[in-house]
C-alpha cells in the first residue's frame, strides 16, 4: 500500500523558515534576511555564508516537513556525505565516514550532535523524534574549536522553534499504512510585550505493523511515542531570557532483525555463510546445529521473509526523557554574553530477542540511566569584517 499523507494547518499557523541553496559555495543555508543574503550560525553567531570557511549543509523547516524527516535516518537521506545508522534503536551519525556504530549505550560519537547549542553526549539521546525544528545544519569536518570534543568527523546541530511575540499556531497529521498515525502541532502566543510563549507536541500511534510474530500470530511493529516542549522567553532592553523544559515518553515496538544460521545438521560450520549466499537464502543454515534448546522447530532455521519473525521476546522500547535549559544573553557594551545552563535525563529501557527464536537463549535486557549536565559561557564582540572576531568560550 502506498502511504496516505494529508497535512492540516490551522489559521494564522506560523511560517516556517525556508531552505536556500547555495551553488558553487560550500554551504546552503536556512535562514535569508531581506536583502538576499544567505545566513547561517555555524560558527555560533549570525554570518553570510561567504564569510564562513566551513562545509556544511543546512535544512530549513519547510524542507523537514515536506520530507516528513521526523528521525535522524529520513534527515541523513537529504544531506551529501552523511549517513544515520540505528543498531538496536541506538540513533548515530556518520560524517565522512567517521561515525558510531554501537549498541551500548555508554559511547560517545565522533559526531557531535547539539540541539539549541546543547551538547547531547550519548547518541541514545537523539532517539527522540524531531518537531517544530526551525532548521538543521550539519557540519563536516573537524569542529573542537567551537564545538569542543567529540567533533572528528563534524557536528550536526538542531535549532527549534523560539516564542514569537505574533499569535500564531497549528498542525500537522499524518495516516499511514499498518494503522499507524502520526501528528505534531504547536501554539504561540505573547503574553505581553516582553514575554512569549510557545508549547510543541509530537504523537505517533499505531494499531498494527509491517511484521508479524509466528509465535503469537499478531502483527508487530506499532509506534507509540509522545514528547512535548514549553518554552517562555522574556525580551528586555539588552537583555534577553529563554526557558525550555521538554518530556519524552516511547513504548514503541521496535525494528526486529533477522539472526540467520551459521550450521550444518552435523554440527559443522555452513558454507552459506561465508559464500554469501545466505543473504537470498535465509534459512539455508541451523541456528542451533544438533544442539537444540527446545522442541519447537519454528526457530531452528531463519524465516525467509523480512516481515516474519518468531521472537519469544519482542523487540520493545520503555524509554523515558526530560530536560530543559536557560539560555541568557545580554548586550555589553561592544560584547554579547551567552549563557546556556541545560540539564538532560535519558532513561534506556528495552528489551530484545537477540537469536530470534522460540527459545530463552539470547534475550537481552538493555538498561541504563544518562544524566547531563552542562553549562557554556561565551563573549562575542563585534569588529570590522576585515579584522578576526575575538572570542572567548568557556565550557563546563
């Protein structure tokens, strides 16, 4: 079945910023202000893409939602150079072919990802779905000096949605096959002439899915996920607050992957495997050889088609987010301070059947509890374009 797409957008819903290509630059940007001028803030702060000496690729929010790129897989599809792997529902960028491919979730990626300038040092926290995103750059190459660590192979970076002090909201929803819907929207409002609010949502639901587990003869793979933000941003003379705080909840039912045999009856090593040929042929070989854990043959051998699996443990999600941050900038003199104190909580609770089969031999329990804490202190000061900016960045 094709998908059914349909889009609905309230009155008065906000503009979404759009995507501009830059040709024979190395870089496109998200953001043009009135005179034409491509602006990007690769290097933390607002410049014309022809002062900045980096590649990078930037997608503005109507190119995110014309794609429906809601995961780091629908955004590493658009971007040149740049491939997301998810192993086990562990979301990871690989730049250049500089990356994370890993499991556990106790590693840190090569490459940086930071959503409004927040680091996030686990990849496990990308997990999370994207919504009301005003755009995405990612960076390639070497990024330490602005960056810090973990930037070898380069830095994607998300920007949400800020208060506006306009009235404004809307949605959009989505219908897909498999009984699976999924739907996100926002409201901004001005609560006087200095303050604005804004609160986000995301939700996907399912009723079915593409996979059917033999054992149980129901279907598998059903979304289950909601995640909200609230942001308050306060607008003084010089001075400038904004508060986010955001949850997360996902019970999905994930992704199952296949385990093919490695076995000959007699318990010798099957030539399949190694030819290749396994690939067409799934279930040319035995999981177990003579040594059979248990008497129901569904799981001696692989099933030969990608939907069909036969799990005693299906692969689930139970995972869990909150977080929020205060960014504060003031105005002195010719210098701008940044401020960007954030706190970042991640709960990974999952469980999968690792040999797909009837048998109790390689379930697993994935399990672990992520905190963050970070605070960033930078001074800007503005000089002649012919002059090097002086800056100074503090990171803790």
């Amino acid at each position: 079945m094709k998908k059914l797409h349909m889009a609905i957008l309230c009155a008065g819903a906000a503009s979404w910023a759009s995507i501009a290509a830059a040709q024979g630059v190395p870089a496109q940007a998200a953001a043009v202000d009135d005179g034409g001028e491509i602006v990007v803030t690769a290097q933390k702060r607002a410049q014309s893409v022809q002062d900045v000496g980096i590649s990078l690729t930037a997608i503005g929010a109507d190119e995110l939602r014309r794609n429906q790129m809601t995961d780091v897989n629908q955004l590493a599809n658009q971007i040149s150079n740049v491939v997301a792997t998810t192993s086990s529902n562990l979301p990871a960028f690989t730049v250049r072919g500089i990356g994370l491919n890993e499991f556990a979730s106790n590693f840190d990626s090569p490459v940086a990802v930071h959503i409004d300038e927040v680091y996030k040092s686990k990849p496990y926290m990308l997990s999370m779905p994207f919504y009301d995103i005003q755009r995405v750059e990612a960076l390639k190459g070497p990024q330490g000096t602005l960056f810090g660590r973990n930037t070898t192979g380069g830095s994607v970076n998300y920007y949400t949605q800020e208060p506006q002090f306009t009235p404004s909201g809307g949605f959009n929803a989505s219908i897909d096959n498999y009984g699976r819907v999924r739907g996100d929207g926002f409201l901004n409002q001005p609560l006087s002439d200095t303050v604005a609010a804004r609160a986000s949502y995301y939700v996907a639901q399912g009723w079915g899915g593409p996979y059917r587990n033999l054992l149980t003869g129901k279907d598998f793979g059903k979304p289950n996920q909601l995640a909200g933000r609230l942001q308050l941003k306060w607008a003084g003379e010089g001075t400038t607050a904004r508060l986010m705080v955001y949850g997360f909840k996902d019970k999905s039912q994930l992704t199952p992957y296949k385990s093919p045999g490695l076995f000959n009856p007699d318990g010798s090593y099957c030539a399949a495997v190694f030819t290749g040929a396994i690939q067409k042929d799934r279930d040319a070989c035995l999981k177990f050889g003579p040594f059979v854990p248990g008497a129901d043959p569904r799981g001696l051998r692989e099933t030969q088609s990608i939907r069909n699996m036969n799990a005693d443990a299906p692969w689930k999600a139970d995972n869990s987010a909150f977080g929020g941050y205060l960014r504060l900038e003031q105005e002195a003199g010719a210098f701008q301070l940044t401020s960007i104190t954030a706190y970042d909580q991640f709960v990974r609770d999952q469980v999968d059947d690792g040999d797909n089969t009837p048998y109790i031999a390689v379930n697993q329990l994935l399990y672990s509890r992520i905190k963050q804490f970070s605070q960033e202190l930078r001074a800007n000061r503005e000089v002649r374009p012919a002059q090097r900016p002086d800056r100074w960045l503090l990171r803790a």
